[in-house]
C-alpha cells in the first residue's frame, strides 16, 4: 500500500485535481495512485468495488432501469520537467492535467458524492492507456470479467474541452516494401535503387484525397499519411529495399477490414502489411441515452478526430462518447494544463445529469 496522504475528495474538485497532478503515474507506475482510488472508493458503502491490478471498477447496484458507465484513465505519459503543479490565474499546470487527472477528479468526485444517482452508474479508473493496447487495463477487464463492464451507455472523460466528442476515428498502420537491387555506390547504374523509387509511394500520398464523410450527422475528416521511412545498408551501397509506413485514420463508416481493402486499392501492385490496427467507433447520436447526455451537455455533439477507448465499447454494441475537461490540442506538451472553470463547470453539469 501507499505512504501518501488520503486524497482530499471533499476539498472540491479543483484541489484535488491538483492534487492527482502531484501523484506520479506514468505508465506502468501507476500503482501508488490506484491504492488511493480503490482508497476512497472502498469507503463508500452505496459501492460495490473490484480491484485487478492497478484497475479499479466502481458500481452501484440501486435497480435503476438503466446503466452509464463512466471511466478514465490513471497514467500518463513520461514527465517533462512539468510536475510538480502551478496555477496561473484559472489554469492549472502539470503532467497530465488535461489528459487526464482533471477528468479523473470529476469521476472520483462523482463516484464518493453521488450516492442516489437517477440511473446505476459503473465507474472504472483504468492503468495502461497512454501505451501499447496489450497493457490497457480497461481492455483487461473486458476480456476476463465483461459483465462488470455491461451498461447501456459509456462516457470516457478524455479531454474535449467541455463539448461532446461522439465516436471516434479508427486506425491502421501498414508497411509498404519498395524493392530495389543492390549494388556497388560507385557503379550505381547496376543496381536499382530502393530509397529513389519510395517517390512513387510518396507521389500516391502526396495526390491522394482523404474523404469527408458525413457520419449520423457528422463529418469525420480522414487521413493517409507516411508517417516513417527506413532503408539503407551502407554508406557506399545502393539499397534493395525501402519501407514506408503509412498511417491511416479512417471515418466510422468504415470497418477494420474495410480499411484495409481500401489501403490495398490505393497501393495496389506494392507488398503492404498490417502491423498495426484499431476500429472507428459509430457516435450512436440516434440512441436516446446519448441524445439525453448530449442535449443536457448544452452544445451539439462533434466528431472526435483521432483514436480512443471509445472504440472497446462499439465493439461491444454499446454506444460511448468522450466528455471531459481540458483542451485535446495540450495533452502531452510540457505546457500542458486545465482550466478551472471548466473542471468546475464539468463536474456540476455531470453532477445535474446523474441526479435528475
């Protein structure tokens, strides 16, 4: 267990955001943290909490007709001489203020204060989210005990600077192998070389056209990049091979394996692997829990551009959104910081919603 000091919950929510800036958690060292949250939740008697590694799920089990799970994550990415916390008129600074120890304060808050929400709510304080999916905690639970996971509705508390961002993006990197044939630097004109001929594949980025299509409502802007290039064997050798990898991010009107068919389609005639993939989540706008959340956030929901765990609940058929406090274009910057009218704002708004 850890030596810190409790966490100061009933301080208010601005406090204790700056006080979860001050806990390290970076990934993989995020386990002194999760004792102070499985801490606080186990004192509270309307909870039921399970704890698996450094994942904690927090329930009420009241018989309400329906189920809102809330979650955040408990690491951060790597210090960048960015802790201890400092304010400057409404901002806070410090690692992971944003991304997200501002959203985690309004969970805890939500999860220790609300003890008779109108509808049971899941809250679940996961570790491994800023590093490879093999560690993501939430993925954990979802794979080796799914029914403590089960609602009608999730809300992830990443950053979105108090707006709803509905669905989110899906992902897939490929490696693109351009042949060549080795030879001697001084007789290059024997050999072909590989690095030259990438231009063709850097020509088919260069002209192609993301799409822009509308998603329930949203428009979601795609992206085809390179985004890393390898080759070479020598100073004084022509190369045989080049790699260009590519990143992809597509709309949720597309599925992994689309993705992929559209990628080989682009790229035709070249070897393309997939190494690395993750699906789009749909916004679910049609559903009536999200309608209600998103009317009662008081600003019309926009599409997230980008990946999140948003995406392990669409697999599941269960419509997620992203809500939280903080500004996405800051997380992970050394200036990195929340405001705290708006962590403020957040959590009264979240608090209205839980309770009406």
């Amino acid at each position: 267990m850890t030596s810190l000091p409790p966490l100061r919950i009933d301080a208010g929510v601005v406090e204790l955001t700056a006080q979860l800036i001050d806990i390290p958690s970076e990934s993989h060292h995020e386990s002194a943290l999760a004792d102070l949250v499985a801490d606080a939740l186990a004192a509270c008697e309307h909870l039921q909490v399970d704890r698996f590694g450094d994942t904690i799920v927090a329930r009420t089990d009241l018989g309400r007709s329906n189920r809102v799970l809330i979650g955040g994550h408990l690491d951060t990415v790597p210090a960048n001489g960015n802790l201890p916390h400092r304010t400057e008129g409404d901002l806070i600074y410090g690692l992971g203020a944003a991304d997200m120890k501002a959203g985690l304060a309004i969970g805890l808050r939500l999860a220790t204060t609300v003890s008779s929400p109108a509808r049971d709510v899941t809250y679940v304080f996961y570790s491994g989210e800023e590093v490879a999916a093999q560690f993501n905690g939430l993925g954990h639970v979802m794979q080796r005990n799914p029914e403590l996971l089960a609602c009608d509705a999730a809300i992830l508390m990443e950053p979105t600077n108090g707006i709803v961002e509905a669905g989110c993006q899906g992902t897939m990197r490929v490696q693109i192998a351009i042949p060549g044939e080795r030879a001697h630097s001084a007789r290059s004109w024997m050999g072909v070389n590989a690095i030259h001929s990438s231009r063709q594949v850097l020509t088919i980025l260069e002209e192609y056209q993301p799409r822009r299509p509308i998603v329930e409502g949203l428009e979601y802007r795609e992206g085809l990049n390179a985004v890393a290039i390898t080759g070479g064997i020598a100073g004084n050798v022509i190369p045989d091979e080049c790699i260009v990898t590519v990143n992809y991010r597509f709309a949720p009107d597309r599925s992994v394996a689309e993705a992929e068919a559209h990628l080989r389609e682009v790229f035709s005639g070249w070897e393309l692997t997939v190494v690395d993939e993750a699906p789009a989540a749909r916004p679910g706008l049609d559903l009536p829990m999200i309608q209600d959340f998103a009317a009662a956030m008081g600003s019309p929901a926009q599409p997230k551009f980008g990946w999140t765990d948003v995406a392990r609940f669409a697999a599941l058929d269960v419509p997620a959104l992203n809500f939280g406090p903080g500004d996405p274009t800051l997380a992970h910057h050394q200036d990195e910081c929340v405001s705290m009218t708006q962590v403020l704002d957040v959590e009264s708004r979240m608090r209205d919603w839980l309770t009406r």
